[in-house]
C-alpha cells in the first residue's frame, strides 16, 4: 500500500502543476501538511478546513477534501472499477486507491501521486498513461492490441512546452505512440535514465482496460534499480514546511 501521497495543484495563470501538500497514513491515523510549494506558488490558497499552512492535520478518518475523491462502494460499477485499477480483492484502501487514480475531479485542478519507495534495491511504479484521447486513431487502434506484460519504450519529447522533462511511451516494430508518462514522474525518471543507463530501464503494460475511459485505460509499471545517493522528488517544492 501507498503510505504518503503527494498533492499537486495546477495553477491556472500558467497551468503549472506544483506540489502543494502530503498525505499519508501512519498508526492508524490519516495525517496532511503542506508543502514549501505552497508557500512559493503566490496564488494558491489554503483549504477552508486547514487554513494553517505551518500545521499537522491529523485524523481517524480520511480528509473530506480527500474522501470526496474516492468512487462510493455501493457504485454499480465499483467492481468494475477495481478490476481496471488491477485490484483482485473486493474493496481496497483509500491510499492505494487515490494514488491509482489521483483522485482527479473535473471540478478542480488537484491530483495525488505516490511518494516511491525502494523495494529490494529498486524503483518501481505503477502509472496510467497519459493523453490517450489526444492519440491519432491508428495510434489507439494500436492500444488495444497491446496484452499485459508487453514491452514499451521511452522517448523524449524535448520541445513539449507544457514538460521540460515530457516522456513518450511507444511501442517497437512497428513504432506508435501510446501516450505519455505522468509529468509528475518524468524528472526523476529522466535522472535514473542518465544514472543507470536505457539498457537497464523497464517499462511493460501491466494491465489494458478496452472498456475504460481513457484516463484507466492503459496500466504501465516503470522499473529500474534505485541508484545510489537517488531520493524521489528532492526539490524544495516537495519539502514539508
């Protein structure tokens, strides 16, 4: 399970996405603090509830803010649900969920992610694609041909304007395009590239939902050790306040 999350805001003057916040769970209890990059990003505001930016928030129950993100279990489709996010048990916590899903919603500009952990001297997650909509046709009728376990490739999309870091997945023989690593990932991605070398990176499809929205469509892992001296999201932005 996803012990601490990550809470990112996209400003909309520039459509900048900075973390803002974490959540994680500990003994029993749901926790959140800000992060310096709510402190940096002028625009941003507080939530109501925790208007604090220099506090810890503590709770038995998961935050409203939060709790509202998650899909209701009397949903008809919540079985579905689990079976697209590759979960084989009936229910699933709240953590793991929302770091599956980002707890996105159409009616703000928030979204979570998992902090990474180094399990037996690697790196790995898990992580939908990103922009299949956007995908010329051919390239989403490649998409659905592709099985579980099958490998995909990386590749740098140096003039992205919204990501400075943007990486591509595709596919070899032939080469199509089946959308993008989330922009939160791409920079410590890009840094385990240039530390362990492409020959020792892995990325496969972990799971295909045919029957998804294209937001829980295509499932990848990312995999490569864990460099010496590496530490996931290490700019300030990230650190607690």
């Amino acid at each position: 399970m996803s012990n601490e999350l990550i809470l990112s805001w996209k400003n909309p003057y520039n459509n900048k996405r900075v973390p803002i916040g974490r959540l994680y769970f500990k003994d029993d209890y749901y926790c959140f603090r800000y992060t310096k990059g709510a402190l940096n990003e002028k625009e941003f505001r507080p939530f109501d509830s925790m208007d604090r930016l220099d506090r810890v928030y503590q709770s038995k129950e998961l935050f409203p803010m939060f709790k509202n993100r998650l899909l209701q279990k009397s949903r008809p489709e919540y079985k579905e649900y689990l079976g697209w996010l590759n979960i084989k048990t009936d229910s699933i916590h709240p953590m793991e969920e929302l770091a599956l899903t980002g707890g996105v919603r159409a009616t703000d500009s928030f979204e979570l992610y998992p902090l990474p952990q180094e399990k037996e001297g690697n790196y790995v997650v898990s992580f939908f694609s990103r922009g299949i909509r956007h995908l010329a046709k051919s390239y989403n009728q490649r998409i659905e041909g592709l099985g579980e376990n099958r490998k995909l490739y990386l590749m740098r999309d140096i003039q992205n304007k919204l990501d400075g870091y943007a990486l591509v997945l595709r596919t070899d023989n032939p080469i199509e395009l089946v959308g993008y690593c989330p922009s939160f990932y791409t920079k410590d991605f890009n840094r385990l590239i240039e530390n362990n070398g492409a020959n020792d990176i892995f990325l496969r499809v972990v799971k295909n939902n045919l029957d998804a929205p294209s937001q829980l469509k295509l499932l990848c892992e990312f995999q490569t050790k864990w460099s010496n001296g590496f530490t996931p999201f290490d700019s300030e932005n990230f650190q607690l306040i």
